[in-house]
C-alpha cells in the first residue's frame, strides 16, 4: 500500500469493500483531487486489448489507461451511486482528473460514479456496497422486519378472535344443555305432582294418606259406647 503523503489532502484506508481514499483536509467543491493515470493500452494492438483487470479506464473507443500501477493512488477510490466527486475526462489529452462535486469533509471517503458498463460487469453481481445501497438494503430489511411483524400481529389478533368466538358458541351451548336439562328435569317432577295420584309419596287419590285409609275413613261407622243407655227411674 503506497505511503500517504503530509501534503495531500487524502490517505488510504479501510472502507466497507476494502480499502478506499479517505479525505484528510477539508475539500472544496470543484476541486481537482487526484489524477487517475497508468500505462496507455491501445485496443489496436492484439496483446494490449486482451489485458483485463478492474482498474481500466476508457478514454475513446481506441485508448484506455490501466490503472493497476502501484503508483496510482487514485485507483483505490471506491464506487458510489450517490458520490462525492467524478470522473473529469480529458480524451484529447489523455488524462482523467477526480474532482469534488461536494463539499467533503476530513474523515469522509472519495468517491465516484464508476459507470453502467462497470456496475453490470463488476459490482451488480455481488451487489454494490455504497453507503446508498447500504442504506437501502437497510432500509428494505427494516421494511421487511415491520411487515412480518404486522403480519404476527394480524394473525395473532385473528387467532384471538377466533378463540374468543369458539368460547362463546362454547358457553352458549353449555347453557342451552343446562336449560335442557333443566326442562327435563322439570318434566320429571311436574308431570306427576298435581294431578291426585302422588305427593311427596303418599296418594291422593283415597287410598292412603300418611298411611291411614281416606275410604276406611269415610265408610268407618260409629262404634255404640260400652255404657248401657239411661234408664228411666221409678217413682
């Protein structure tokens, strides 16, 4: 990894993808940052259009740089899809300049655009890692997280409905059967109290009454007393 130089204002460093260009010194919009250079390939030429690495940039249909050389510290600028600088191409003079199109402060990393071609190529495949992506998939992940946990709490709260709703046919059942029951019960008893042939298990209909004969009763004559009548006395 090449030494940062005191007098520019970047350094490398770790980033999310590795590492990246970090800003050491405040950074104005519009300002050249860095040169993005290496060898000159021409695609013309068999053996230097079938070079490929990741750090290529086309400058026309003909000329591309290779970046790969340890000394172009510009190839460690990561990608963004929301950057901080870009890409300033001088096809005539074949040279690329990165420079701020924001205001960027120490601490915060430099970035650029790399393009459709390359993000198809290179980054759409294992998915890009700019802090807008980032933030995206967050972003979908939480959206993710909220729908799940509205659809538990739909279910939980149609569950409890349906509980409460099989308590109450429950209850009301249970209560009909009580009622039944009760009916039935009441048929029992009213059915043969009343009518003169039972109450509380003594007849009512003449043949026995706390367990003395109505009819012996009624048909019993009078017995005559022991005691002789009066007689009349003699003068």
């Amino acid at each position: 990894m090449p030494a940062s130089l005191s007098h520019k204002p970047y350094r490398v460093g770790r980033s999310r993808t590795g590492l990246g260009l970090f800003a050491t010194k405040p950074i104005k919009k519009g300002t050249k940052i860095i040169r993005y250079f290496g060898p000159l390939l021409d695609s013309k030429k068999k053996d230097e259009d079938a070079i490929e690495n990741k750090y290529l940039f086309e400058l026309t249909n003909r000329w591309t740089i290779d970046g790969s050389i340890r000394e172009n510290v510009a190839r460690y600028i990561n990608h963004a899809c929301r950057p901080n600088a870009e890409s300033d191409v001088k096809p005539r003079k074949r040279k690329v300049f990165i420079r701020a199109i924001k205001d960027i402060e120490p601490g915060d990393e430099i970035n650029y655009d790399y393009g459709t071609d390359y993000f198809k190529a290179y980054l759409k495949p294992i998915g890009c890692k700019c802090d807008a992506c980032e933030k995206k998939r967050k972003k979908k992940r939480a959206e993710a997280r909220a729908e799940r946990l509205r659809l538990k709490e739909k279910a939980e709260r149609k569950a409890k409905r349906e509980a409460e709703k099989l308590a109450e046919t429950r209850a009301t059942q249970r209560k009909a059967s009580a009622n039944k029951a009760a009916k039935a019960n009441g048929k029992a008893s009213n059915g043969k109290t009343g009518n003169g042939r039972t109450l509380n298990g003594q007849a009512l209909n003449g043949k026995h009454l706390n367990g003395h004969s109505l009819t012996a009763a009624a048909g019993k004559r009078a017995v005559p007393s022991k005691r002789g009548a009066a007689r009349p006395l003699q003068a």
